[in-house]
C-alpha cells in the first residue's frame, strides 16, 4: 500500500470525497436502492457533509481514497475506494475516531452489509438495536452498533 494521510476535509475535497462514497456504496451494497442522485450526493457533500460534519479524508499519491464523517457520537459515514478494502485504512479510520470521540461512538449499517458487521465487530461494536428500515431513506433493514471504552 502506498502511503496514505488521514487529514480534515476541506471544501475543495467535496467532490472527490462523494465519489469515492459513490463506488464504495455501489460495489459493497449492490442490492440497497439508492434514493438520490450521483448528483444530489455530490451536492450533499459539498453543501452539508464537508462544511457541517467533522469529515475526514485518506489521501494517496492518487487522491482521496476515503472518507469518515463524525457527527457528534455518531460515525455517520466510513467509506472507502473499493480498491483500497482490506489494506488498513478502516482500522487507522477507526482508530481516528477514538481518538476524537474517546466516550464512545454509535453508527448505523444496513443488515445486509455482513462484511461491515464483523469489521465493526472486530473492533469492539455491539449491536444494540435493529430496524425494518422504516426510519432511514433507503427504507432498508438496519442495524445501530455501540462501541464504548
């Protein structure tokens, strides 16, 4: 793995920081119907999640390659380029986010994301709480995880 930093978003990260969010969630939750738009996330990101969240990117000679948002308790979103699974990124990602939020995190994933399951597992996250989906846009089954120090 060629060396990659972890540092703060900034506005001119946005786009990039979407599309890595776009072919992650493509090629880990294939089956989840999407409810907005390549271009209404793209927006979202440049409009909320960059300049409102806590949003961290892990840069590589070739760009951003992953994204964290921390909004909150809550790690709202761990995404990273499916050609960069599996490397380390998630844990240094995680352990970034100890750091920031050292009482403790909760995050949401969908039921049908088994792998993300057991990298949360694996770290310490509990599963509190299952849903029918019928509180989050994707209206897909899902699962609020714990982890406390």
């Amino acid at each position: 793995m060629s060396r990659v930093a972890l540092r703060r978003a900034v506005a001119a990260d946005a786009g990039a920081a979407a599309d890595v969010w776009l072919r992650s969630f493509a090629a880990a939750l294939p089956t989840v119907v999407r409810p907005r738009s390549d271009d209404e996330v793209r927006a979202y990101f440049h409009e909320v999640v960059v300049p409102l969240r806590e949003t961290w990117v892990a840069e590589s000679a070739d760009g951003v390659v992953g994204v964290m948002v921390l909004d909150g308790d809550q790690l709202s979103q761990l995404y990273l380029d499916p050609g960069w699974r599996g490397q380390g990124l998630g844990d240094r990602f995680l352990r970034l986010a100890r750091q920031r939020r050292p009482h403790g995190l909760t995050l949401w994933t969908f039921q049908v994301n088994t792998p993300a399951h057991r990298f949360y597992e694996r770290h310490g996250f509990v599963a509190v709480e299952r849903t029918d989906g019928s509180g989050n846009e994707e209206r897909e089954p899902d699962v609020r995880y714990e982890w406390r120090p």
